[in-house]
C-alpha cells in the first residue's frame, strides 16, 4: 500500500520498503515528504466491526488549508523514525463491503461525506471522515462515503468534498436573493473559488477581494464581476480607493463570504448595506499553524467594540458553518454533474513527484485551484 506523507528524516533508512523521501520548507518549517510503501491492510467483511464498513481504494487525493496545521504539527513534533499520511479530500473505489452495507458495492466510486452536525448515524462522530486520505487503502462506516456519477472525473472528485459541502451549506444558510450585491474574500483560497463557482448559479452582483490582481480574468469568467485590490494591514477596507468606490456605485454590500474570520471580519464590517441586515458568514481562521513556525500572528482590524456596534447598529447576521449536511453535498454532486458547477483544477501530480505536490499546494504564488495528487 502506497502512502504520501510527512516522514520524520531518518525514516528513509529504517524502513524496509523501497520509499522516496525528500526534503522541502513550509512557511520556514523543514518538512519531509515521501512515498511510504506498507502492507495491504486485511479486511474481513463478516468480522463485527467491518459489517457496516467500506474498503475503498484511493484513485486520488488532495490537501486543504486544514492539512496544513496537521502537516507542521508533525514536522516540529514528530520523532525522526515516524510517519504521518496527510489529505482530507479524496475519491476511491469501492473494493470490499461488510457484510450489512447496502448503500455501496464493489466497483462504486466514492468521496467522503463530511456531514455536520449529524453524521446520520448514532454513535458516529460527524464532520471529516479522516485526516489521511492519502492512504491507498481504507476503509469507512458506509454513511462516511457517498457516491459520485460517472460524469463526474477523478480529478475534480479528489478535491470536492470539504469545498462543495461548505461552500452549499454558507449558501443555502445566507438564503440570497436575487440582485443582490455579495462579496467574497480571499478570492483565491480554495473555499472562496468553492462559493464563487457555486454563486454562478445565482442573480447577483458577485464581487471578490484579494491581494494581488494576479488571475482577474480567471475570476471574471466565473462571474466575478469586480476584483477589488485590498491591503492587509488596513484597518477598514473602506481606505482602499478601489472598494470605496466600488461601496458608493453599489450602496454596499448585502452578502460576505469569508474563509478566515481573524483576517476579514475587522476590516469587512463596514462595508454592508446601512441599516439593511446583511449577512455575514465564515467557515474558518488564518491564523492555524503559527505556534509551530515561531511567526506572531498580527491582528489587523477594527476593535471588537467597534465591530459589535456596527453590527448592532446595522442589524447585521452574523454566521458561523463548519462543512455541511449530507444534502448539501449531494447538492453539489447534482450540479457537477448536471455541468452547473465546477472545480477549480490547478495542476495534477502522480508518481514520485511528492516534494511537488506539496510545493504546489502550499507554496505556490502562482497556484489557480486546487492540486491533486494521483494513483498511478
């Protein structure tokens, strides 16, 4: 069995398996990724505890921002002869049902079911349904996985879970009607270009931030209607030229979408409709791997007083989600595969080209989209 991990640096000559590691930084950090071969695991469909289980084998994976404090965390922390398989998106095949299963059988193609707050199923946890997804084999409690139409490809399958089912659920929550003006930060994080492929389907005014112009054509074919050039370190993104005229043409803003809280909420408060009840929702936080790279996360922002006024003032929602339910996703897959939405692809990797895929994922100024790494 084939697994793409974070290997603690003497691994390589303690193993004996014939496995690729090499070395790359993150964020500063040295990490070493490798190609960890070990034994195919033993799946007994009638044992008790594989009766309501799935053996899948992986096709593809793919990282995401979460992946990230998970991969540092085991660069500083973890001992040298240790390894740790990464991935949280995925798509496989069924090779092996336990003997209760009845939503799956051999030959399926299959991503993870992340539902939350309710897994479904009583006694079992909800949300991700694992932190390795690299793993060639594994195997799932059946209400884990759903199933993907044949229309649908590896590649956008590998990186679809987590994006499509929170960017659906911060959608059907916002309940957006139709003309209205919605913004959407970091343009391109992987969850922003989840929610803005999603709102094509959409009458709105869809505006973007980010903090180059890099790719504004790119968006714009998405539906963006507006790029709009930000600083960081304002306080208010009302001081950026570009978005106070942007502010006065529209009148503001009825809808944000934002992936990381600690770096919007302060500066994006005063940007909604006055007086109007916008709403605001996120699915996540920057600031997630700064206690493992020794760089001080520095707040830019309004106060939180000055936050709560505004909102109390301008009768503001504001909206927390973490992921979605199972409708949610199954939303999504509809609409891949009905050709109504899309995943953004960046490139694809296969092989021994590890260092690569996380280069390209997680240090790539230039990266469109998600990056996928594939099972020869």
């Amino acid at each position: 069995m084939k697994n793409v991990s974070i290997c603690g640096s003497q691994l390589q000559h303690l193993m004996p398996f014939p496995n690729i590691v090499q070395a790359m930084q993150i964020e500063g950090v040295d990490v070493f990724c490798g190609l960890i071969h070990t034994e195919d695991p033993q799946f007994d469909v009638n044992a008790p505890e594989n009766i309501q289980k799935v053996l899948v084998k992986k096709r593809a994976f793919s990282c995401n921002y979460r992946d990230k404090n998970l991969i540092l965390k085991t660069a500083v922390n973890a001992p040298k002869d240790c390894f740790y398989t990464v991935g949280s998106d995925f798509v496989g095949e069924v090779v092996a049902v336990g003997a209760e299963v009845s939503e799956f059988q051999v030959g399926d193609r299959v991503i993870g079911n992340n539902s939350y707050p309710d897994s479904g199923v009583v006694g079992l946890l909800p949300g991700v349904p694992t932190n390795n997804a690299s793993k060639e084999y594994q195997s799932f409690h059946q209400a884990k996985l759903l199933k993907i139409p044949p229309k649908m490809s590896d590649e956008s399958a590998a990186a679809f879970s987590i994006g499509g089912q929170t960017a659906y659920s911060m959608i059907r929550k916002l309940n957006i009607q139709p003309g209205a003006n919605v913004l959407v930060t970091a343009a391109k994080s992987n969850t922003s270009l989840f929610a803005i492929n999603a709102l094509k389907q959409y009458k709105v005014n869809l505006y973007a931030t980010s903090t180059s112009m890099r790719f504004a054509q790119e968006l714009k074919d998405m539906g963006v209607k507006q790029l709009i050039r930000v600083n960081q370190e304002d306080d208010d993104w009302l001081a950026s030229a570009q978005m106070r005229e942007v502010y006065d043409e529209t009148g503001g803003f009825n809808y944000i979408i934002d992936p990381f809280f600690d770096l919007h909420l302060g500066k994006v408060i005063s940007l909604f409709v006055p007086r109007a009840g916008g709403k605001y929702i996120t699915c996540g936080f920057y600031d997630q791997y700064s206690q493992f790279t020794g760089k001080e996360f520095q707040y830019y922002g309004l106060p939180c007083n000055q936050i709560l006024v505004n909102m109390m003032v301008n009768n503001i929602h504001l909206i927390g989600n973490c992921v979605g339910t199972t409708e949610d996703l199954q939303r999504a897959i509809q609409d891949c595969a009905n050709g109504n939405f899309s995943v953004a692809i960046d490139s694809v990797f296969q092989g021994d080209r590890i260092k690569e895929f996380f280069e390209r994922t997680y240090n790539a100024k230039d990266r469109f989209g998600k990056v996928i790494y594939r099972y020869e």
